[in-house]
C-alpha cells in the first residue's frame, strides 16, 4: 500500500483524474475530508508548501508537487516524474515601464520563495534585500515597500491587473511525481509499477 500527498487544489483533482483515468473510478476526496483511503492507496490531501515535508519525513511514501516549491526546498527527494501539469513560471515582476537596473547597489525585492529569489539575483551579481511575504505579493511594489517582486505567474493576469509586468523568467515549473528514497527502496516494485503506468499518460511539449 502506498500512501501518496497531494496539494490542495487543482493539482490534486489533476492528479486524481490521472489515478481514475488509470485504474477506474473512486479516486475523489469527500466533502473536508483529508485522507482518501482506496483498496490501492491512501491519498493525503496538504498544503502545497507542506508536500515535501510529508514526503521527506515518511508520512507519505510519495508525493505530487510544483517543481518551484522542490527548488525552494532543496530537499533530499527522489524526484521520479515531470506530470507536466500544474504549469506555471518563476518570474521578476515589476511597475509598468521599470525594469531591472544591474548598476543598482541594492535592490529590494518581496517574494515568498526566498531561496529562489536569493539564488537568482545571487547569480545576477546583483545585491538583494529579500522581504518575505506571505500573500498579496503584487501590493508590495505598489506602496513601496519593494522595487520588484519574485512570484508564481499562470497567466499573467494578476500581473497586470495590479499595473505590474514581468521583466525577466527564473524558471518553468510543473508537478511532478517524488518520492521518500527508504520508501523507494522498501517498495520499490510497487513504486515503478506506478511510475511506468503513470508515464506514458505524461503529455509531452
């Protein structure tokens, strides 16, 4: 039996389907429950942020999610599967019609992902003043508190809608299928028998 994390929200009903697509039906959470038992697997349904947590900690043999949060936590996972879905960037964002300037001393930037935002201007030789935020991350250049802002953008809706641009891609992000590695010893047969009925179901670009 393996017991497998899900993030809230849409990647989890995409995950499921796949899960249903592959083995019938029955693969769907009741109303506010957390845990979908099934004769195959148990199903925990977690905050996004959380899943590797569960993971890298054994309460669940495997795991689905975003790539972005795996590089924000740089944990010791077996990362198995792209699914190619949940697809989304890493990206700077800005006030309409600024952009980057490298000359700058300083630059401050609010993000959730501070890691990735670290890592990045790091590497752009640039010094960054990271501000943590937790929500409402397009409000903060607006009012001042931050010259740029390091976020998830879909779309780019949001963006926009708050007079903000994207001025340069850290990354592309998708889920994928990861695993605890003494799980993927301990059940490693019932692991890629998975994996291999998962794989071919994976759209490719």
């Amino acid at each position: 039996m393996l017991t497998i994390a899900l993030p809230k929200g849409r990647i989890a009903n995409e995950s499921l389907n796949i899960f249903t697509t592959i083995f019938g039906n029955g693969f769907e959470f009741e109303d506010r429950k957390l845990i979908l038992k099934t004769p195959q697997f148990n199903f925990l349904l977690v905050r996004n942020q959380d899943v590797p947590a569960y993971v890298k900690h054994q309460a669940a043999d495997l795991g689905i999610v975003g790539l972005d949060v795996l590089e924000e936590q740089e944990l010791d996972l077996v990362q198995l599967l792209d699914l190619g879905i949940g697809k989304c960037k890493v990206c700077v964002g800005m006030k309409n019609g600024e952009f980057l300037d490298y000359d700058k001393p300083e630059i401050r930037v609010a993000t959730k992902m501070e890691r990735i935002a670290k890592n990045y201007f790091s590497k752009k030789a640039m010094a960054a003043n990271i501000i943590k935020l937790y929500g409402s991350i397009e409000l903060a250049p607006l009012v001042g508190l931050c010259d740029a802002i390091v976020d998830i953008v879909e779309s780019g809706a949001t963006m926009r809608q708050n007079g903000l641009h994207v001025v340069e891609t850290i990354m592309e992000s998708s889920a994928y299928l990861i695993a605890n590695q003494n799980s993927f010893i301990e059940k490693k047969s019932e692991i890629l028998d998975l994996y291999y009925r998962i794989a071919p179901l994976v759209k490719k670009d």
